[in-house]
C-alpha cells in the first residue's frame, strides 16, 4: 500500500462526518457528562443527598450538559449495573446521516465484494482519525476484541474491531473496478451510485481511466443509464464528467443501445434524450474539464528555476462544445428523424440545429484525430486513448454513420440547408478517410465489429460485440 493510500486511510474526509467538529464537540461534552455521572466520590462515607453544594454542582453539569446536546441528547444515563466505570473508547454520539447499504445482487461473489467495500473502506470513514488509529494499532488488538468501538447510524449498531492496515483494507480503486466488473443486472447496477457516493464519502479518488472502464462495462450491459444517474448526482457521487475518454464511452454505450434495438422507436428517443442530458449536464458548473494542476511535488507556485517536466497541453473544445460530444447527439437526432418523422424530415428542426453547431467548431478538412493540440495525443495527454486504432474504429464509426444519416435527412432541403449538407459532406468525406484506413489496419478487433453494427446489414445491430471486460483491465487500475 502505499503512503498516499495510508493517509486516505487514516484522515477523517469532512464529507463522510460532514459537521465532524460539531460531532466531537458534543462527543466531549457527553463523555464529560457520563464521566461525572460515574466518577467514583472521593469519600467513601459521602451521599449523593449528604450537601446542598454535592447536588447544585450537579445540577448545573446537568444544565450545562443538556443545554449543549438539546433538543435530542447524543448520551443516555449509564444503568444501575454500570455506575463506576465508562467505557471511554467506545462511547459514541449516534449520527444522524445513512449509512451506505447495497441491495441484494445478483451473485454470492458480488455480495461478498460489496459488504467487504461497505465494512472495511467506507464505513472506517465515519470514524475520526484517533479512533482510525486505534483500530489499525496492534496495542489496542485485544482491547477491541472485547470493547469495540461502536457507532449508531440512523438506528443501526456498527461495531469497530482491530484491523491490519496493510492486509484487511482492499484497494479502494481495484475493489470498485471489480465490484463494476461483477454487476450484471440492471438490479445489480442499481447499488452504482451508492458505491460510489460511498467511496467518495472515504476520500477516495477514482481516476478517470476507472471511470471509463465502468462506463464501458455498464454500456455492455445496457445500464448506462447508472453512469448517467451518477453524474447527476455529482455532489454525493464524486462522478465529475471531466474526460474526453469516459464521454466517448457513454455515447458509444448511447448509440449502441439504439443500434442493437435494431433502431425500435422507443429506444432510439430514449437514447436521443439520454444524450441531451449529458449534454446539459456538461454546461453545468459541476462538470466539465478543470484548470490543468500544477506538476507533482509542486504546491502552490512553480519556482521560476524549478526543472518541471513538459506536461500535455488541454484539448482545445470545452466539452459541451466538442465536435466529438455533439456528433454522437447529432447521429441520434437524424436516427430519430429519419426514421419515425414524416418522409424522414426534419419535422422539429434538431437535426439542422445540431448540425449548424457541429460544422461551426470543426474546421473543414481538419481530420478528427488533429481536431486537439498534438501534445494532447501523446502519451500523457487526454486524447491519447483516440491514437489507438481499435478505440479510435470503436468511437469514430458510430459518428461517421450519424452524418451520413443527417446528410440523407437535410438532403432534399433547398436554401440555407443545402449549404448546411455541403458543410456536412466535408467533415463527412474527412472522417471517412480515417475510418477506412483503420479499419484495414484492424479487421478482427472490437473496432470492426463495432462499424459492423452501423454499416454491415444497414446497421441492425445483430452483431454480438466481443469486448474485453473490465475485469480483464482491472489489474491496471493500481498501476495507473
């Protein structure tokens, strides 16, 4: 593990406990109280009743104590039996916020993954740094053995026992990648969002990379909708849409979901309105690309002399404005009117909308692979995922057969629009070029299955696509 996982593992995230300080002051303020409740009278031969002065002084502990907790105490009375002794470790607040719980799934191994995430990643992050410490310190072993640290969350009782740092706690960004990789059924997808709120509420950071492979996966299984959930719910989630590769997955996951419906009415619109959300949701201040970070090992400002490495310049479109993003919404608003619109017309004026925009920011004869700086499709950089010939077939396709389709739904149009096809044919004959050049490169691959979707049996979908799981890239999560 290393020493940045060590410390995720031991800081208290201030979006797990949420008002932590106010949750430890009042912890204090009812330890104190138990603790004067319990502490044993320094005269044996004393009374509770024996002084007028013994039962003011606690009267006005009583008064202070209830003022800080009112109007519903975080303590309760210690019973009879236990007058003389606190236990000191495990006496907790009750929290007022759910604990993460997951639905039933769908496999034992699925299950097992998901209550070791629950107990032993996001449930640790209720818990304050000390009490983190304690529980990953060999001293206090035997101690919690019989005296664990508890939390009550919302009514449900979460016992705290010793845990070894280095061999109990799974890889947060590994565990969740194969916890994905296991979902298979709607149902099972339906535990997504909490999985992720969960490990946000932990601290943990997913790499981008991580979620492009879960956008992959719950496409495959026709759950995209999951990832979309996600994003929406941005704030508990963590999912911030801010990577050219995890969009290009969603709107694959889109127009396949309409293609392998074999173009059903129903499907296609759902995909059509799923893809204007993402869309929508790209305008938001909560998504989109952030400001590029200042290299490693730098805080703050560089050092005018400091030796920094190069790092890949940023794609140049933002990404509602990327010709990418809305070429893939373009294909299934011309799907749409081509196919359930009267004589394939352009009846309420998206596709002509859609497309205006699209030629606007892609420059005529500019391929799609030098839409961006070039330093951003090397190694480091964002686009660099589109250099690869069986990824680059996979997103291109479905985008070179959108325009085709806009094309033949503005083709009968006269005036304004006719220039718009004009426009159009251009990024068209441009794309086509890159498409067929890779697609002879890489016949067999996921690539080539995928433009068989679209252009082989005028793209009925009845092609299963063979696609290499998540499960298989799982074991370059850690190492990316």
């Amino acid at each position: 593990m290393s020493r940045q996982s060590i410390r995720n593992v031991l800081r208290t995230p201030g979006n797990a406990l949420q008002g932590n300080v106010a949750l430890n002051c009042q912890q204090r303020a009812s330890l104190s109280c138990l603790s004067s409740a319990a502490r044993p009278r320094s005269s044996t031969t004393a009374s509770p009743l024996s002084t007028s002065s013994a039962s003011a002084t606690a009267q006005r502990r009583s008064t202070t104590c209830a003022s800080i907790l009112s109007p519903t105490p975080a303590w309760r009375p210690l019973p009879s039996s236990c007058q003389g002794q606190v236990r000191l470790l495990s006496a907790t607040a009750p929290l007022n916020f759910d604990a993460i719980t997951f639905r039933p799934s769908s496999s034992p191994e699925l299950e097992d993954l998901l209550d070791n995430i629950r107990n032993k990643i996001i449930l640790l992050s209720y818990l304050t740094e000390l009490e983190r410490r304690k529980i990953f310190d060999a001293k206090y072993a035997r101690k919690l053995r019989s005296d664990p640290i508890t939390r009550e969350i919302n009514g449900e009782i979460i016992r705290f026992s010793h845990m070894d740092l280095f061999n109990d706690i799974p890889k947060a960004r590994l565990a969740t990648v194969r916890a994905v990789s296991l979902m298979t059924t709607r149902e099972d997808f339906l535990n997504l969002p909490r999985l992720l709120e969960g490990m946000h509420r932990a601290g943990r950071r997913m790499h981008p990379s991580d979620y492009a492979r879960i956008a992959r996966r719950a496409g495959e299984r026709n759950c995209i909708i999951a990832v979309i959930e996600c994003a929406k719910q941005v704030h508990s989630t963590g999912f911030r849409l801010e990577n050219s590769e995890v969009l290009a997955e969603i709107f694959l996951s889109l127009q396949l979901k309409a293609a392998e419906s074999g173009w059903d009415e129903t499907e296609t619109r759902q995909a059509l309105n799923w893809a204007e959300q993402v869309v929508d949701l790209l305008e938001h201040p909560d998504h989109g690309r952030l400001p590029a970070r200042p290299p490693r090992g730098h805080k703050g400002n560089v050092p005018a002399d400091a030796v920094v490495p190069p790092q890949a310049p940023l794609p140049v479109y933002p990404l509602h404005r990327d010709p990418q993003v809305l070429a893939g919404r373009l294909h299934l608003a011309a799907a749409v009117a081509d196919r359930f619109s009267a004589n394939g017309a352009d009846t309420d004026g998206k596709v002509s909308r859609y497309a205006t925009e699209l030629v606007q920011l892609w420059p005529a004869g500019k391929g799609f692979r030098a839409l961006h700086p070039e330093g951003s499709y090397g190694r480091r950089g964002e686009m660099y995922y589109l250099t690869i010939d069986n990824k680059f077939l996979s997103v291109a396709s479905p985008l070179l057969r959108g325009l085709d389709t806009a094309i033949k739904v503005l083709g009968g149009s006269q005036g304004d629009s006719a220039a718009l096809v004009s426009e159009l044919q251009a990024r068209r004959d441009t794309l086509a070029v890159e498409v067929n050049a890779t697609l002879a490169s890489s016949p067999d691959r996921r690539g080539a299955i995928i433009y068989n979707k679209f252009f082989g049996e005028e793209g009925s979908g009845n092609t299963n696509t063979t696609t290499t799981t998540i499960t298989e890239e799982a074991g370059a999560a850690e190492a990316a």
